[in-house]
C-alpha cells in the first residue's frame, strides 16, 4: 500500500511540473494582447525592475520593431507552451507570418525577468 501511495504521489508530481502554471498563462496572454494591440510601452510595463534597466524602454520598442519585426510578423496567432527549463517556460508563438520560440522568466511578482525571442528552426 505505501508503494503504491508513492508512486502516485510521483505521478502527480510529475504532471505538475510539466504543466503550465496559471501565472505564466495569465502573464503570456497579456503579452499577446499587447503584442497584438502594438503597444510595446505595456509589455515595458510588464518587466520587473531590474529588466527595465538593462532593457529601458527605448531598446524595448527597438527589439521589437527591428529585431522581431512586428509589422513584418503580424499579430500573434497562437501561443502554445512546450516545457519549463530553469524556472521558465518555452513557448511556440505563431505569427501572422512566422514562427518563432519564446522563452519567458516570471518573478515572485509575476513581472517578467528575461523574454527571449528567436525565429524557430525548420
């Protein structure tokens, strides 16, 4: 009986860690919102302090109009969590007109610490 206990307490174990957390979701969704209203000042807004220093505003909005290209791109069509590696979680995010991979770190108060998009291999 105590076997069996452990391992479906490892099982459940298991299926939590390789699922999406609601504070990821949330936060993901309001960066798709954003993303798609072109508003870069709101996902400025979403980084925690100490990202705006290395990211100020100004390089924020140029990463996504010259390096991500967001008039090229499109809106987000879709964004589909793979897995979570150190603390964060990889995405797929589709575009109108591509797709790329999306990591996103999360801090103890929901604020981005780290977003990193590169276009996805074929």
């Amino acid at each position: 009986m105590k076997k069996l206990l452990l391992i479906l307490a490892l099982l459940v174990s298991c299926l939590g860690i390789a699922q999406e957390k609601d504070n990821y979701k949330n936060a993901v969704t309001s960066f798709q919102n954003h993303y798609n209203n072109g508003d870069v000042t709101s996902i400025f807004n979403m980084f925690d302090n100490n990202f705006k220093q290395v990211l100020t505003l100004e390089k924020t909005k140029a990463y996504f109009t010259k390096e991500v290209n967001m008039e090229a791109l499109g809106k987000i069509k879709s964004i589909e969590y793979k897995d979570t590696v150190r603390s964060g979680n990889n995405y797929t995010i589709t575009f109108d007109k591509g797709v790329y991979n999306g990591y996103f770190l999360l801090g103890t108060d929901n604020k981005f610490e780290f977003i990193q998009l590169d276009l996805a291999k074929k």
